[in-house]
C-alpha cells in the first residue's frame, strides 16, 4: 500500500471518528439541529427509530465503525461509502447557512457545508480507489475477453486438423488391413 493511502486514510477516517464519538456519546447535544432532517426521514423509512437523538446516535456509530475501518484499511471502499452516505444528513442539518440571519454566522456556516462537501468528495475519491489493483470490472472484463480470445484459437485449432484428419481416416480406410 503507498504511503499516501497510509496516512490520507486515518486523516480522512478522524473527523468521522471524533464526531461520531461525540454523537454517540451526547446525541442531545445534536439532536435539535438534527430534527428538521431526521423526522422527514424517519417518516418514509420505517427501519429507522422514532427519536431523533437515537438516529443520531445510530448516525454516530455508523460514522466511528466505518472511520476506524477506513483509517485501518479495512475494507476501505464499503467504509468511505458508508461515511459519504452519513455525512449528507449531517451537512444538511448543521449546516444550513441559507437560514441563518446573521451574515457572520451564515458565513461560517457555508463555509463549514462546504467543508463537508470537500469531505464527502474524498469519500467518494476514496470509495472508487482500487489500491493500485484492477476492479472488479476491469478483471471480469477482460477475463471475458481473454476466454473469447482463447476460445476463438481452439476453433481454429479444431478446424485446421479436422480437415487433415478426416483425410488420413479417408486413406487409412482405403488401406488393405
């Protein structure tokens, strides 16, 4: 593995780790801000739990379980799209600058929703990164290819020595016993 991998992972994995931390351990502190977006959600998706402060929670511990297998380099694809998939209800509930009526504050926040979108395209970076190895595509793809390939001289094969070898079985017919 490079040494990019080896250390960009742990430092993208850590502001999902120390945040889902926070939201595991104090989901009262988020859940208000976190309401606007979790009850439309809740409502379509019955899996979910009612409250707010335990989606969070449950938001939270999907954000640590996945940072510490992304910062591992445990199955570091799944991982980043599980932290990508946490991070756009996050941004959408605390950091709603449109709302805000104080330019300082609606600055800031804008400038915090956009950090998570810079966040949540390295995640998505991270999610297609292979580690240097061919996809799972690139090798069906051509593995199909290689068959196609390898299957096209075997009829080629068999075509050219049928031909001659019905022909010695013609002669060696014809030939006293």
């Amino acid at each position: 593995m490079s040494l990019l991998r080896v250390l960009g992972r742990p430092m993208l994995a850590s502001m999902f780790l120390t945040g889902g931390l926070n939201s595991v351990r104090d989901p009262e502190t988020v859940a208000p801000a976190a309401e606007p977006v979790v009850q439309p959600v809740t409502e379509r998706v019955s899996a979910l739990p009612d409250r707010t402060e335990q989606v969070v929670r449950l938001n939270g511990a999907v954000q640590v379980v996945a940072g510490l297998m992304l910062a591992t380099g445990r199955m570091p694809r799944p991982a980043a799209l599980a932290i990508a998939a946490t991070l756009v209800p996050t941004t959408l509930a605390g950091h709603r600058f449109w709302e805000e009526e104080d330019p300082s504050e609606r600055a800031q926040q804008r400038i915090h929703f956009f950090k998570n979108m810079s966040m949540l395209g390295g995640l998505l970076i991270a999610a297609d990164d292979t580690g240097a190895r061919p996809s799972v595509l690139w090798r069906g793809s051509h593995a199909a290819r290689d068959l196609r390939r390898d299957a096209g001289l075997v009829r080629r094969s068999v075509r050219a020595t049928t031909g001659p070898a019905a022909a010695a079985g013609r002669v060696r017919a014809k030939l006293p016993a």
